[in-house]
C-alpha cells in the first residue's frame, strides 16, 4: 500500500524537472510562455495520480484548450442600469467555430451598449459584436466572423455540464490579471454552493447553483472555461471571494441549451415567477415548516443533496406574489415533478413561457398548491434607455426590483448626472416618481413628460433611493437641452449588436422671463450703512456641462457682490465662474433668478465679473461705496459673509496679515490664483464662510471674501479662503462702468516673497536693501520669480531672479506685478516694462513683455475625448509645449480610454500628418471612416513621445466641435460623421 501511494524514483524525477522547465504551448508555430500557478506545479509523493504522465496529459490537453480561449478587450460604452460605462479586459472561448460564438460572463457582455474586439492564441485580432445576454445568470454570448481570422483554425470546446464533479482536478485557461495567457489549477469542491453575493446596486446572478474551487483567480479571469483533463469545458468562471482562494464557476446547463437554440435559430426563452430561491439544508427547511415525511421523501428521490429549494424574496405584483407564495415557503414540486435543484427550476420555467404551472409548496407543515402563469424573464429585463439632459434612464429591471422586493416598474437612473444630478456622491440606484407635477411610473411616460418642458425650465421633481423607501426627496432642477442636447430614445438590436437610437424632438425654446419682485431684508445691525449691504449682495451660480480647461463639469454657487444695480454688474470668486463655456444666473434676495453672462475673467487674481439685466428683477438693489484705499495689517473692519448654507452672518475683525500667495499648482494643470496679496482676518465666522466681503465702519466695501481653488488631495478638492483687497479690482470695474472691455496684460510668471535675509544671501545689493527699509509700508520682503511659463518671448525672467524694480519703481508689493489693465483699443498691445533684476548675484536690466492671456474658445471632441489647444494653466506649469493639441478630459468608457490617449497628452500627428491646431486636427480626423484604424503620434505632459492605433466608433462617439462665436458670446456645435460632412 505503501509502494502503491509513493510515486517512483523516476516519475518524481520527471516530474521535478517539467516543473522546472519554462513550459511552452506550441500553437500553430507560435510559441508562447504559460504560467502555471506553484499549486499546478506543487509535486506531493503522497497522491498516486499526480504523476508524469498526469502532467504531460495536462499540458497536451492545455495545448490544445488555449487555441478556443480568447482575450476581450471591452468597453460598455454607457450607464445602464446598475452597470457603470468601463473599459476593461477579460476572457471567453469559442463554443462554435463555424457560427463564431464565443461564450463569456454577463458581466462582460453587460446588460447595455457593448464595443469589443477579441485577440486569438496567435495574436490575430478580430471585432466582436453581442447577441446574448442572460437576464439572470452571469453568461453572454459574443459573435465574430470567422473568416476574418486567416492564419489558425478555429476550434471550438465542449461543454459537458455533467462532468463537473466533486473532487474533479481543473484548470482555468484565462487572461488572469491581464495577462495574455495564464493557466490556474484546483479541485473543485462543492456543487451547490448559492450564487455569490457582490453587494448592493450591482449584478448579481441568483436562482442557480454555483460551483466552487480554490483556484486563485483574479481579474481579467472572467469568462474563462473551467476544463477537466480531458479538454472538455465544464463549468464557467464567474467570480471569487476577496477574503480567500475560492473561485465560482457558474454551470454550464442553461448555457448549453441558449447555445443551441442560437445554433438552431430558436428564440431563447427564458422564464420567471419574479420568486428569488435559496438552497436550504434540510435542518433549516424543518425548522421552516418542512415536516419530517417530506424531508424523508426529499432525501430518498435526492440522495445527493443537502436540502430544498426556500422562496427567499417574492416581488411585489409579481406572478408569484399573485400566486399566494410567501417568504420561508418551501418548494417541493412544480407540474408533478419533485424539484430539488434551481437547474430543475429553470427547465421547466423555459418551456412554460406563457403557460400556466402548478407548483406545490409547504408552509408550516402544509401543502399548498398554486398555480401560476410564467412570465416572459425578458419582459421585465430592459433593452432601451434614454438620454436626456445629460442623464440617462430606462425602466427599473428586475435585477434591481429584486433586491428589494418591488414591482418591476419604476423609471430607473442608470446615471444620474447633469441636469438630475441629485447627489455627487452617489450616481446609481434612483428612482423617478414624477416631473413637472406629473407621475413618470415608465419610461414612455417619462418621455411624453420631458417632450412638453421647454429648455432652461425649472420643473419639481419627485423621487427616491432604491435603498431607502421611507425618504422621499422633492427638488428643482434646470432643464438643460442645449449644451446636453441629446434626447435619444436607444433600442438594443442584437442582430448588428448596436443599439439604435432616434432622436425624440428638438428642444422647446426657452420661456421669455417676466419682471418679478424681490425683497431684502436688512443685516441685523444698529449701523443702517451695514444694514442696507444686504442689497448689494446676490448669489451667482452656475450649470457647467463640459470639463473644459481641466476643470470638472459641476454645478457651483456662492455669493457675488452687485458692483453696479443700474447695469447688473456683479463679481464673484472664479472658483464659481471658471470659464464662460457655461450658463450663469444671479439669484437676488433669495427670491429671483435671472440668467447672467460673463463679462470678464482675470487670468491670475481670482475673479470674474458677470451681467444681469435688472429689467427683470424688481428689487431696491444698492450699488456700493467701494473704497480706494487699501488695507492694512491691524485695520479694524466688519465681515459679511454667507456660511456654506448660505445664511447671512456679521461680526467684527481686525487683519491680522497681508502677504503675497500663489495658489500650489495641481497635477493636471487648471486655473488657480497666482501673484496676488492675501488678505487674512481674524474673525472665527470667517472659515465657515466661503465668500462675503469686508467692509469698514462706513459700509465702505474694503475687499472681498472668496474661496479660491487648490489642488486636488485623496479625491477632495483642496480650498482656500482668502480676501482680496477691492483695490486689486478698481481698474477692471472702472472699465467696465464706462461700457468698455477691460483687458489685462501680464507679465507671464509666477512670483514670490524673500525676507531681507534671503535677499542678502541672493547677492541684492546693500543700497537696494536700505531702499526697501526706507521705501515699505506694509512688511519687509523682495519679490522674487518662483516659476517662467512658457512663451515664445526672447527675452524672459528665470526662475531665482530677485526683482529690484519695475520702470524705475522699487517693488515692494505683490499688486505692482500684476499686470496692466487697460480698455480694449486704448493702447497698442503689447507693452513691454523694465525690470531691474539680481541674477547670479548680479544687477541686471530686462525689458520684458507683457502677455494677454486668451480664455479658451474653441474645443474638439473626438473618440471620447475634449481636445483644445493648451490652455494658460498648461503654459503656467511647462517649459515646453509640444506642437500638438492637449487633452484635457476623456470620457471613462472611450475609444480614447480604450487604447491609450490620457489627460495631458498632446496629440501631435494623425495619420503622420502634423496637428498643430485644432484647425488642422479636425481636416484631418474628418478624413477618417468610421470604424477604421488610424495611427496617432502623441506627447506625454513630460515631453515623452509615443505612438498609438486608435478604431473610431462614430455611432457612440461621434466627432463634435463646440467654438465660440466672439460677436454674439455663443457657442456653436457642430457633429461631424465619418465622410467629413457637416451638420448643425
């Protein structure tokens, strides 16, 4: 006995040393290297049948299954239902060669709009389109064309259901963790083991047994087959546990039979009672109500098993909840037949579609029989959606209604964004009750709602979270149908595997606004100047749809200062306004919101100023006394300013600091506030405040409170809360008030202070330093240059240079560098000024250039991704731009996302074509068919070149500009389709 559980001198030999080969999987003359996991390889004398010839068996068998097993590379191109769009990897396997059906998860597949192509054993590529989904269990099924792979013979795997056994040896051929091929072994273990549970608002596949095995597998392994030594397929990898080694394989029974009515051309029927069934041992079931002569008859047909099948979650209005099934019932037969097994389940529920069943249960000891209609499980699986407003909706799906045991009905939020953009946090798992004052319970309702509502409407609307019933939310929301244009109804064609779309209607215009009456009420204070400032304070905010500039697309709000009630002028922080590629409103008392346009933008101080016409409000706004005087460290002053609730609050305070800031830059570079002098206030009011202003005992406005955006920390965006002196705006809001354009020139650096000891250790001269002790009134500092962007000027500052004087004027503050402000066409631009600097420890005379900083005005989109040409935060944060055209966003489930165009990329070359500018970059991807190769030359943000081949999909990712018209202040949008023709 002894002899016969050793293996001998020799075989253990052999074995050790297949072990230490770099094993190879010769396919069709192609050699490539396969990793097998250290249990495939582990040698254990003590079991007799892992010998040598077990191995070399092995290897002949995976030699053989790798040439079935293909990689996918995927992207759901859009939200739908609880499915996020994604771009990702993972494995399937042919299951017919002649047809080109190649077997996957669900979860690959996806419920929604699919792209994806499929790479063979030998490297060849091919593109795959869906023609199968199951609604419940976790396999799809993808289609390519046979005769397109030239250089290998396609060969197919078998399935065989009935071979999964317990204690079987397995493999799992698959992309495991993105690799090309990697080969995992294990013994499978349990044969009816519960679907796994992945969590809330997600797919979970239920009503089925899964197999279970410790294989190891992680991501990119989904899809793979799960293969006995034999080479047949006998199970299907699903999914694994992420606190152990323990694979679930789904079994491969209701697979083969929608394999073969796809073979056959026969519709695949799929059945429901809208009943969510456990596997239960019989310890449990008895403890239900199962009686002990049932549990006897069950254990006598079903030697094998553990227990019986337990109604764990009936739906609402379902059939089964029509039935009279009740939670805790047990199953015991279903048209006669006794059922132990969910596979029992399933058969009998696919024929029945349409037809009556009955089913016996036992409730507390007795047999009740119900008899029930099966419903069509494809019915209550949506194959459409909507997009609208920038969100996209289709009707609640049973894999959602399921978890919480509600009717299949309901419209769905697969993405709640843009103008139903509820909560930040949370995108998925919201239900619409009504819009407009009118119920929405299906899609085609909500459709005929959303036809009536003009453009830029404010409409209630009613809804909840599937995970809390018992919270009803009631909000408005603006309707925004002209930068998210879209209003598509898309339908699920799985003939092409596209999803087809119509487009619903053209937008209502808006509703022209009438006059309507706003009352303030005064700051509770015994001084009636600071009372009454509450009539020159508004709140702006704004609907952004396009990250332009880097920056998110978001809605924001905080409060602005009215500059002039006759004319409508207000300014606010440009964290709330960072573009003009938006829409602006000005909200006055609290009572009226009227539409504003952006008048002007500062490219480095923080603020913008937008107009509103006070025609359409009726209201005592006040135009406020703005002081001329700037402030000081110990000036004794009042702040006003709106907590993040926006409540009105007052207190008294002193400056307590007046220093020089630049705002850190952020890792992809976006607007930030440069070259400014920070006010700081002591007053504990102020840090819950994220705008207001400061005032003297006057009602004088002294400065402004604003929040200024930082640089992104842990997925939080970092802010900062600082005055700004009024004084630093007095120019632009002189221009303005005259009915001119202001236009500010800079000098295109980035400036800092040095104390008088780091200037004498810089080498500044001894009579420069007397001069500043003299000279400054403030605090004791030179400026000094921090960081050059990058411009096309000879003669440039460099980093380190210490600035002694600007046209012959000692600089002894931040605002001196700040710019020159003039109105447009006053003065020839640009101007240039001469800067006395110490560099290398010496005096040295420059005549630098001042810049005009152009807000972006125009942008591509193309495969996915926003195109512009860089921005002045890109030129702020590089030495070197590349001659190309800079990415500043791409959409997550993307063509761009797909194959490697990434934020901060500068796309330089099309087709080896030169694209210096949009211009030339949109001649030429307009020359590009759709669903065609084209070869793309680009730069990473370090200058680092690579090449990259990109498929255009134009159905989903059609190519689009969007440029400003200058005389009018619109933005116009044109799509463009694969032959270069133009439409508006």
């Amino acid at each position: 006995m002894e002899t016969k559980r050793r293996l001998s001198a020799v075989a253990l030999e052999s074995a050790q040393a297949i072990k230490k080969q770099n094993i190879a999987v010769e396919s069709n003359g192609a050699v490539d290297d396969v990793e097998y996991s250290d249990a495939d390889m582990a040698i254990d004398p003590a079991v007799p049948y892992r010998s040598s010839e077990n191995y070399l068996k092995w290897q002949n068998t995976i030699s053989n299954v790798v040439k079935s097993v293909v990689s996918i590379h995927f992207a759901q191109v859009a939200p739908f239902d609880c499915d996020p769009a994604l771009v990702s990897e993972a494995t399937g396997f042919v299951v017919d060669a002649d047809l080109g059906i190649i077997l996957t998860n669900r979860h690959v597949v996806g419920p929604g709009p699919f792209t994806g192509y499929v790479v063979f054993d030998n490297h060849e590529e091919c593109d795959v389109i869906p023609i199968y989904r199951d609604p419940v269990h976790d396999f799809g099924f993808l289609k390519f064309d046979p005769k397109k792979i030239k250089y290998t013979r396609i060969q197919a795997l078998q399935l065989k259901p009935s071979l999964a056994k317990v204690g079987s040896e397995i493999r799992v051929v698959g992309n495991d963790a993105g690799e090309k091929l990697s080969i995992l072994a294990g013994f499978i273990s349990r044969l009816d083991r519960n679907a796994p549970d992945y969590g809330d608002l997600t797919y979970n596949d239920f009503n089925t047994e899964y197999i279970q095995a410790a294989a190891s597998a992680s991501g990119g392994s989904s899809g793979s087959p799960v293969v006995n030594i034999d080479g047949y397929a006998v199970a299907l990898q699903a999914g694994g546990s992420t606190e152990a080694s323990t694979d679930f394989f789904l079994p491969l029974n209701r697979i083969l039979r929608a394999l073969q009515c796809l073979q056959q051309g026969r519709k695949i029927t799929r059945g429901t009672i809208q009943v969510q069934w456990l596997l239960k041992p019989y310890d449990e079931c008895r403890r239900l109500g199962l009686t002990p002569e049932s549990e006897s008859r069950a254990r006598e047909l079903f030697p094998e098993n553990i227990g019986l099948l337990v109604a764990e979650t009936i739906l609402r209005e379902g059939p089964g909840d029509l039935a009279g099934i009740k939670e805790g019932d047990t199953l015991i037969s279903i048209n006669g037949t006794d059922i132990s097994t969910f596979i029992q389940v399933d058969d009998i529920f696919d024929e029945s579609v349409g037809k009556e069943v009955t089913i016996v249960i036992q409730r507390g000891g007795v047999n009740h029989t119900v008899i029930t209609t099966i419903q069509n499980l494809h019915d209550i699986s949506p194959a459409r959606y909507v997009e609208a407003c920038g969100a996209t909706f289709n009707n609640l799906s049973y894999q959602m209604a399921r978890c919480y045991a509600l009717p299949v009905k309901g419209v769905f939020l697969s993405s709640a964004t843009g103008s139903f953009n509820f909560d930040n946090k949370e995108k998925v798992g919201w239900v619409l009750d009504s819009i407009n004052n009118v119920d929405v319970p299906d899609l085609d309702t909500f459709i005929d709602v959303m036809k009536t509502i003009p453009d830029c409407s404010r409409v209630t609307v009613r809804y909840h979270h599937l995970t809390d019933h018992h919270s009803p939310h009631v909000t408005s929301i603006y309707i925004d149908r002209h930068w998210c244009s879209e209003f598509r109804l898309y339908v699920r064609n799985d003939t092409t595997g596209l999803w087809d779309y119509t487009t619903l209607g053209d937008p209502i215009p808006p509703v022209p606004l009438q006059p309507q009456s706003a009352r303030f009420i005064d700051i509770p204070s015994e001084n009636p100047k600071l009372a009454k400032l509450s009539h020159s304070l508004c709140m702006v905010s704004t609907v952004a749809a396009i990250p332009l500039d880097s920056l998110s697309s978001d809605t924001l709000k905080t409060s602005g200062l009215i500059l002039d009630a006759d004319n409508g002028y207000v300014i606010v922080s440009r964290r709330a306004v960072p573009h003009d590629c938006l829409d602006c409103f000005v909200t006055i008392a609290d009572s009226v919101i009227v539409p504003a346009s952006v008048e002007f933008l500062h490219p480095t101080q923080n603020y913008a100023i937008v107009k509103y016409d006070p025609a359409l409000v009726k209201a005592d706004t006040i135009t406020p006394k703005l002081s001329s005087t700037r402030m000081k460290r110990g000036d004794k002053a009042q702040f006003i300013g709106f907590t993040h609730n926006n409540r009105l609050v007052t207190a008294e305070t002193t400056v307590t600091d007046i220093s020089s800031v630049s705002i850190p830059s952020n890792i992809i570079p976006r607007y930030r506030a440069t070259n400014l002098e920070a006010i700081s206030i002591d007053c504990s009011i102020s840090t819950r405040c994220n705008s207001g202003i400061i005032t003297n005992a006057d009602g004088e406005v002294r400065a402004l409170w604003l929040s200024f955006l930082g640089e992104r920390q842990e997925n939080k965006e970092k802010v900062y809360l600082m005055g700004l002196d009024i004084a630093d705006c007095k120019n632009v809001i002189d221009i303005l008030k005259q009915g001119k354009k202001p236009v500010v020139n800079i000098v295109d650096a980035g400036f800092g202070s040095i104390s008088i000891l780091n200037a004498r250790i810089r080498a500044v001269p001894e009579d420069w330093i007397t001069r500043m002790e003299a000279e400054s009134q403030n605090r004791l500092q030179f400026m000094t240059v921090s960081r050059v962007s990058c411009t096309t000027e000879p003669v440039k500052l460099q980093t380190g240079d210490v600035i002694l004087s600007v046209n012959d004027k000692l600089v002894t503050e931040m605002d001196q560098l700040s710019g020159i402000v003039t109105a447009a066409g006053d003065v020839q631009q640009p101007q240039t000024l001469k800067f006395k600097v110490v560099r290398d420890g010496k005096v040295m005379d420059l005549d630098i250039t001042t810049v005009h900083v152009d807000e972006t005005d125009a942008i591509v989109i193309f495969a996915g991704c926003i195109l512009q040409m860089p921005h002045h935060a890109v030129r702020q944060a590089m030495t070197d731009i590349p001659k190309g055209v800079y990415c500043t966003f791409r959409g997550e489930s993307s063509p761009a996302t797909q194959y490697g165009i990434s934020s901060t990329n500068f796309i330089t070359h099309i087709n080896e074509v030169e694209t210096p500018d949009l211009e030339t970059f949109l001649t030429e991807i307009k020359k590009i068919p759709d669903n065609s190769y084209c070869k793309i030359r680009l730069m990473t943000f370090d200058n680092v070149p690579f090449a990259i081949s990109l498929k255009t999909n134009y159905h989903y990712f059609p190519t689009a500009s969007l440029i400003k018209n200058h005389s009018s202040g619109k933005w116009i949008e044109s799509e463009y389709n694969a032959t270069g023709e133009k439409k508006d």
